[in-house]
C-alpha cells in the first residue's frame, strides 16, 4: 500500500514536467542563439569571399547578415517585453 501511495506521489509530482510547454522567453533565447551561430558562420564566409575578390557574393552575404541583426534585434526587444511583463 505504501508502494502505490508512493508511485501515485512520484506520478504526481512528475506529470507537469512532461507536458510543460516551453516558455516563450526560451523560444525566443533559442532562436536568438541560433541566429547568433549563423551569423558567425556568415561573417566567415564573407571574409573568404572578400580574399578570393568575389565582392558580389560577399554584399549579398553582408545584406542577408543585415536582415538577420535586424531580426535578433526585434527579438531581443520580444524578449525585455515578456520579461518585464512577468509577475505583472
């Protein structure tokens, strides 16, 4: 009896972990972290571009890296929003 009674309290006290939705401020964290990779991915792609002259190639590279900086930036605003409105 004690057994089951134990096995119900585990239950219980486990059953919210498994169906926790993510919050949105790790949403936005990790796709923040994300963009944050593939932007310094770019930043050596460009650098390669630029020694082997393909100049063209690089400015379409830096214009995509402009759009996904504006994009962290939105995010980043997202996120200060979601905290600053916690508890409120």
């Amino acid at each position: 009896m004690k057994i089951i009674a134990i096995i119900m309290v585990i239950g219980i006290l486990l059953i919210p972990h498994v169906f926790a939705q993510p919050r949105s401020t790790d949403i936005i964290m990790d796709h923040m972290r994300f963009t944050h990779s593939q932007l310094a991915n770019n930043i050596q792609e460009v650098i390669q571009l630029v020694k082997a002259n393909d100049t063209t190639e690089a400015l379409n590279l830096l214009d995509g890296m402009k759009i996904k900086i504006d994009h962290t930036i939105a995010m980043f605003d997202d996120l200060v929003w979601e905290i600053s409105n916690r508890g409120h």
